[in-house]
C-alpha cells in the first residue's frame, strides 16, 4: 500500500443471525499478525477501513483472511486514493493451480501508456509452498519459468517487468512489451492477485483454479464509444491440455445480435485477446465523439461439440482513456456459474460517487420470463429501494442505485438463474471499478 492510499474492507452478513467476523492482516513475512474483530447482526453491512478494525496501522504488505462461521464470504477490498480505484473479492478456498489470465507490460518511454502488472501470492496454510510461474503468450508459448518458495503463512508480491526481466520482449521504447497470463502450479494450495497498473488508473483480479470447466456463459456488460472514449477488451485462456471450441455472440439489451456470430477455436494454453467492437465487427456510424455501444456476451460450445464441457479462463477490461492511455480501468472474471440469488456486498450513490448493476438472462432458449427482484440495503440492513423487472430469453437490464446512498448493499433474486456484474465510479470518469458479484 502505498502512501497516501487507503485500504478498505466491506463485509455483509447475510444469515438470519448475528455472526461475528475475525479479520487477520498477516505481514509478508508471516509473522506478527495483527487482529480485529467486527460482530454483524442479521443482514447487516460494514464498510470499514482496516486500520478501524485493526486499531492501528495495518501491515504496508501482506495479505488479509477473514473468518466466520457465517456460511459464504460476502466480502469487498478496496484499496485507493483521490485519485483511483482497485477492489477484489475474497478467494474462499486455495488450489495448487492458479491462473492469473490478464498480464499486460508496456514499459520504457511510453508515459500514460505505461503499463505493468503486479501478483499476488498467498499461501495460507502452515506448510511452506513451492511455487513454479510460467509466463504465456497468447500465442500458448511459455517464454519464461520462475520458482519460488512461499514460506507458510505468508505472501509474494512483485512486479512482472522485474520477475520476469530477462525473458520479456523488448519494445522499440527502451522498455518491455507482453500480453499473456501467468500459470502457477504449487506442492500445497495456494491463492493469487493480479493487478494492472498505469499512471491513471489500476484494476485488480482474483486468479482462478483449475480446471476451469465451462458449459455456457455470459458476460454481462461491456461498453465502447462515447464521449469518455471507452473501450471494452474480451480476454479468453484455454488452460487445458487439449482445443477447446467456442460460439459467442454480442447482444444488446433488447437481445438483438449485435455485429457478426464468432466462431473460435483455441489450442491447448492458446488465449485470445481483442476489443468488442473489433471481434464482433460491430459497425458504428463514424462521429466525434463516436457512438456508445453497451451489450452482453454469450459464450457456449460449438453446436457441433453438444454440451460437452469446455476447459475456459476469461476476463472482460473496460477502460476509460484517451488516445495516450487510460484515466480509469476496471478488471471482471467470465463468471463460469449462474445463481438465482447473488449480493453485490458495497454500494456508494452519494455524489460524485454511482455504483450500477448489470443483470443478463442465462436462459436463452426457453420461452417463460424470468422474473428479477433488486433491493438495494443500507448498511444497517434496512431496504431503502425495491424493484422488480422481467428479462425475457437473451436480454438483460442495466441500472444504477438511487442516489443518497452513504453506505450499504444490493441483493438480487430470480425465479430462474442469471449473472449479475456491479461498478462502481465517479461522474468526471477518473475512477472506475468493478465490485464483485457474489453467488449465493
């Protein structure tokens, strides 16, 4: 954490219950731990620094585990400044593979644009970790491995641009140029962050087990255009041993097609990675500021594969930005899972601050409506908005809060299941980022 920023932890408690919720801040060095511990009565929200839970200045690094007998981890960290924004999810358990599927370098004399990515890793358990990195391509070329160990209880943090110097490819700039991700394989489980970071802006994202097996699935809101100029890049990883084959299709909210049917195919540890607008071909009327552009995707199969399970790792980057990089920057995971019920566990609507909502259909076939409760809490736990819609096969709704919210949450419920995604930022666009959706 860096001077000047702070570091936030949101928590809710979604039982019928009181619970009490123990927040550790282990140090890097796994040693002196520092403990506070927050009570929660039923369907209560705290949004807290962690220096107010703790009772005095938490670790500079390190990492954060939060325990409770409360069933799920409804759970928000944020860390920032005036300036920006990153927050994450918890990871509610560990895996001996990890990929972290969005690293993006762009170093040297290349001011706004600069870009670099920083990991996370965690290994919580009371035995050292062994820990092998392999640097990707998107091409599915390893161009570079590095072996760690992770002492118990505790953390490794650093920067792609140092860990992996001697193997990154150079740019024309006197710097270092890649896009990939990053494979980790370890003797005991472990957990990992990822973030991207710029001048202007940061985003964090939570790495994902393997084997990540996936059906169907959408992505529930990505923007282009507009006057903030924003730009939305799909990323797709095939971390399996063999080609997985994918159809996607953009919708807008109405559910028409949006741009062309993409029919994809990816090697073993291949990945792709381009803007909306350019995969789809999605044309658009040539003004200034260009036209704005918001949808959803689907993902699923090839027709010809049947519902054979899909070995798939995504991730979906909004930004906005000028033509010299970006002000502000958000990170979300292609959510493999669908719920009828989720919680998206901060929201903010007081000025400058809005926290949106975006909630798409996961059944595209079948004909019945699918019916779609919103209540937004404060943190108190009292419901200070209520609203109610019906998304027919393939549509999906948009929203934000009302506004005069200090402090609280949102839950959704739905007769059938859905995906939900959440955002939050500033009116002047300078920050923006996602909060996680969580399913119940």
């Amino acid at each position: 954490m860096g001077v000047g920023e702070y570091l936030g932890l949101s928590i809710v408690n979604p039982e019928a219950q009181a619970r009490e919720y123990t927040i550790t801040a282990t140090p890097q060095t796994g040693t002196n731990a520092q403990i506070g511990r927050v009570m929660l009565n039923p369907g209560v929200q705290r949004a807290l620094l962690l220096n107010e839970i703790l009772g005095g200045a938490p670790p500079s690094s390190g990492w954060i585990r939060i325990d409770s007998v409360a069933s799920g981890c409804m759970s928000y960290l944020a860390s920032g400044n005036d300036e920006f924004l990153a927050g994450t999810d918890a990871a509610a358990s560990s895996s001996t593979a990890i990929v972290l599927p969005h690293i993006s370098v762009n170093t040297g004399f290349v001011e706004l644009d600069h870009t670099d990515t920083v990991i996370s890793i965690v290994n919580a358990g009371i035995a050292p970790a062994g820990v092998t990195a392999q640097l990707v391509g998107l091409d599915g070329v390893i161009i570079g491995t590095l072996s760690m160990t992770v002492p118990a209880s505790s953390s490794r943090t650093g920067r792609m641009s140092e860990l992996f110097r001697e193997v990154l490819p150079n740019n024309s700039l006197g710097g270092k140029k890649f896009d990939g991700y990053l494979r980790l394989s370890a003797d005991v489980p472990i957990s990992a962050w990822q973030r991207i970071d710029t001048p202007l802006s940061r985003s964090v994202l939570r790495g994902r087990s393997l084997p990540s097996e996936l059906s169907n699935a959408i992505i529930p809101h990505f923007v282009f255009g507009g006057g903030n100029f924003y730009e939305s890049t799909v990323n797709l990883v095939n971390p399996g041993p063999v080609s997985s084959a994918f159809e996607l299709r953009a919708f807008d909210d109405r559910g028409n097609n949006l741009g062309e049917l993409v029919q994809m195919t990816l090697r073993p540890g291949e990945a792709k990675r381009m803007s909306v607008g350019a995969l789809f071909r999605i044309a658009t009327i040539l003004t200034f500021p260009p036209p704005l552009v918001t949808g959803h995707i689907s993902i699923r199969p090839l027709p010809t594969l049947g519902p054979a399970l899909q070995q798939l790792i995504g991730s979906l980057e909004i930004v906005a930005g000028s033509q010299i990089g970006k002000t502000a920057s958000l990170l979300y995971p292609v959510n493999p899972s669908n719920a009828t019920r989720w919680t998206i566990p901060f929201a903010l609507s007081s000025p400058p601050y809005f926290t949106g909502y975006a909630v798409a259909n996961a059944n595209e076939l079948l004909t019945v409506q699918n019916d779609i409760q919103v209540e937004v809490l404060n943190s108190a736990g009292e419901i200070i908005d209520r609203s109610n819609f019906s998304l027919s096969p393939g549509k999906r709704q948009t929203a934000l809060i009302p506004t005069g919210l200090s402090n609280g949450y949102v839950r959704f419920t739905a007769t059938m299941p859905i995906y939900v995604v959440g955002t939050i930022g500033t009116l002047n666009s300078r920050i923006l980022d996602q909060i996680p959706a969580i399913p119940q």
